[in-house]
C-alpha cells in the first residue's frame, strides 16, 4: 500500500532551527519522495518500507532533543503529484 506522510517536527527550545533541518537533511537522504514546504515536510512511499524507516528517524530525532512535539499525518494512497485544479 502506498502511503503519504507529513510530518511537522516542532522543537521547545530556543534554537529550534538545527534540530528541524538535521531531520529534513536524513529524510532527504532516503529512497522515499520528500517534498517540503515552509510548514511540514511530506515523505511518500511503500507502507511497509516507510514506516519502520520513519520509526527510526523520528526516536533519532526525539533522542536528540529534551523536548519536542511531532505531528504526523498519514493518507493511504501516494499524493505525491497533487496538484490544485482550482
């Protein structure tokens, strides 16, 4: 099953940059499709390869950090090449 993630990494501290750009950096380098805009970053692929590579991802992420909050939303098909028609 394809899927289409986003995912909103949300930092509680005062340098909260680094932390974000160091995530969209490691999901860049995957084999999935990332798209990003300036509000969440959308990661797109095969269910059963994703999510145990975000899994991974996401508990590096959150071990780097004392506090954080991470929204993640997931659509079941691949929305990858949605464009508006309106």
């Amino acid at each position: 099953m394809k899927i289409s993630v986003e995912l909103t990494l949300m930092p509680l501290q005062q340098d909260f940059e680094a932390p974000i750009i160091d995530f969209i950096k490691r999901l860049r380098d995957s084999k999935f499709t990332v798209l990003e805009n300036p509000m969440s970053t959308q990661i797109y692929g095969d269910y059963d390869e994703l999510m145990p590579y975000l899994t991974n991802e996401i508990k590096t992420s959150l071990e780097q950090q004392e506090n954080a909050v991470l929204n993640v939303k997931i659509v079941t098909s691949d929305r990858s090449t949605y464009e508006p028609n309106f």
